[in-house]
DNA sequence: CGATAGTATCAACAGGGTGTCGAGACGACG
DNA sequence: CGTCGTCTCGACACCCTGTTGATACTATCG
C-alpha cells in the first residue's frame, strides 16, 4: 500500500466518521484506527483533523464553483431563473456532501485557519455579487440604494445561515425544497424593489 | 464569604476569560483559579462552562428582550423607524456584551444544549415576526409571496450571521456601525417590495 | 551488490484537560 | 454540643494531543 492510498484511506475514514457523528466527538486516534494506521503515522499525513477537513472542504468548494458557472456574471438576461440557478448549484453541493458541509461549519467556530479559509470564499463571491449589483443598478434594472458591497455582504451571510441551518436540522429552519425558492424571492426583492 | 458571592466571582472570572481568549481557549481550571477556587469546588456551583456562559447569556437576552419593547407589534405605524429601532435595541445589547456574545456563537457549534436554548429563543422571535408581516399582508400595506415564517426565518437569520460577522470582526463583514441600517433596508424591500 | 537516503511506521512519553469521589471543614440550629 | 446541610479540595481515573526516537522498508546509484 503506497502513500496515496494511506492518505485517501485517512481522507474516506473521515468522512465516514463525520457522517456519523460530530467533528468535536471524533479523536485523531478514532481517524487513525479507521484508516488502519497508528495515531504517530496520522502527523505523518496530516498536521490535524482540520487539515483533513479541509482537503475534502476544497475539493468540495472546485465542485460548487465548477456546477454554478457563470450564472451571476449572466443575471442580466433573467434575474429570477439565473439567481435560482446559482443558489441550487451551490445547495445541491452542499446537500450532497452534507456532513463534511457541517463539520466545516462546526469547525469555523473553533480554528482560525478554516475561519480565514471560508472568509477568503465568501470574500470572492461578495466581489462578484456586488459587482452584479453594480452592474444590474448601472443599466437601470436596479435602483440605487444601500452600498452594493454591503448589501451583498447580508445577502451572502443570510445564505450561508439558512443552509446551514436547513440541513443541520436546527430549529427554526425552511425546509430543505424551499431554501432556494425563498432565498432567490429575498435577493430578488433586496436587489431590484418590486 | 457566602456561596453566592462564589458563584457571581465564578461569573466574573468568566467573563473575564471571555473577553481575553476565545472559549476554547479556557479550561474550568482557568474559571476556577480565577474565582480563587479549586477545579472540584467550580463543579459545586456549574455543571460546566456552558453553563456559565447560559447563566449570563440569558440575563443578556433578558435585557435585549426588555429594550426591545414592542416595536415589532407597532410595526403598521411606521415599518422604517419600527424595524429600526428594534434592530438598534437587539445589536446594541449584543455589542455591549460582544465577548458573552461571541462566546455563545461558539459554543452553538459544539453544546446540543447551547444550539437549542438560542434556537427555542430563535424561534419566539420568528413567530413574533411571521404575526406581524401577515399582519401587514392582511391590512394590504405588504405584497403577498414566500410563506411570512420562511421569510421571518430568513431574515431573522441573516440578522444574527450579519451581527455576528460584524461583532467578530471576521470579514467579509458590514462595518458595525451600518449593520441596523442595511438590515432595515433588506427587510423593508423584502417585506414590502420598494 | 552493498551503501545510502528518503519514505513510512509506531511504542512510549510528556503534558494538559475533564469529571468524580471521598474525606474533611465550617456554621447554624435544635 | 451533636448533627446536618453547605461548602471545599486533594487525589484519582481517564481521555486526548503532539512529539521523539528507534526502526523498518524500498529504491537508486556507484
């Protein structure tokens, strides 16, 4: 068994573990142990348990990222149908890789390095909303108003919760079918009026 | 020295801690010394520091709810000025007790206990907010859309990310002093359109 | 084909945290 | 002056982390 195949076999023993309970309840020797290898040999791949969720967190973002393509850049040519399509792309990635989405989530709130790692994601895409919003106010589709960097920054933010919240199952949530359709609907509003 | 001086000391060296390091950061014996008692004698007055923190968590709701007032409830007199002086009561008791407040944001992620207090507390103010935007559906001062509790719960859930990300300092963030007025806004057009 | 260098592995250690137990100190009150 | 709550903490058992140092395995080259 070669290296990679250790590293990907501490990567899959992670994800199992994560889906089966939370990150804070899972020991380094608990990855090791389902890996098949001691807890030295884990620093030997791996720095922390974070380092490990954050591999899978990033292999997980170049999907999102890849599925939602262009969708904002083209929100000109259909608000609704373009914000919708985002909005899925994303919760559809999300949805999928539920329990890595949620130990991320969990894992925020304890270690700075994945605090600045998502910060840095929400940062781009606040950079390319804003400049959507900019772009909708400059051709008149929408009217003037709060900053554009601002308002994106809320709107982004107001994402980020209800999807988590969705699918962490904590009360009180929208349900799962209803995040995007709700989402889009406030965008919708905030951005344009009506 | 009685025991409920021990136990307000225990809730000072507390938040004393707090606005020092993050939570993580402080062990019970930390708490403890810093009451001038041992790590057992702390267990006499708290089963844990999440218990702490939720002893001054919700004398720290107590006061947001009694700042509050009703504004919600006289929202019809004037939505603009109502919403924002509800959100102005709520964010200025949060950031008078930014560390408390914080420490709360981080233990949500990992103390079942601490997701459902601030959930159940979550939850009082959606049904609060879902009453008064069918209120103004009713009266025809606000457009018919989403479901009035999947938009409260939204909105209200932005509120807090948005808070939160400002009071963290933890970018991408609306700047503190502009949170009350772009989360006025974002509720009015969502609410009532323009 | 041996020397050597990089890769990989883990037992054992040091250090720090948690929660509990049982023995005792202390004050109030019948 | 006993005795009963209240209060206190040393000591223990246990779990977790991160590192060290000894050891294997493997591949490549002179």
């Amino acid at each position: 068994m070669s290296g990679d195949d250790r590293e990907r076999a501490v990567l899959a023993s992670f994800e199992r573990l994560v889906s089966e309970r939370a990150l804070h309840e899972i020991s380094i020797d608990d990855i090791a142990r389902g890996a098949g290898i001691s807890r030295p040999t884990f620093y030997f791949y791996f720095a922390s348990k974070e380092a490990v969720l954050l591999s899978l967190f990033e292999r997980m973002l170049g999907e999102a990222n890849a599925r939602r393509g262009d969708a904002l850049e083209r929100i000109a040519e259909d608000p609704p149908a373009r914000l919708r399509e985002g909005f899925a792309a994303f919760f559809d990635v999300f949805r999928a890789h539920r329990p890595v989405t949620l130990a991320g989530a969990e894992a925020r709130a304890t270690s700075a390095e994945v605090e600045a790692v998502w910060g840095a994601v929400m940062e781009t895409w606040v950079g390319e909303a804003a400049t959507a919003i900019e772009a909708e106010r400059a051709r008149g589709a929408a009217p003037p108003g709060v900053p554009a960097r601002d308002l994106a920054i809320s709107l982004l933010l107001m994402n980020e919760r209800v999807q988590h919240a969705a699918l962490a199952g904590h009360a009180p949530a929208v349900a799962e079918d209803d995040v995007v359709g709700v989402l889009t609907t406030i965008w919708l509003r905030a951005i344009y009026g009506t």
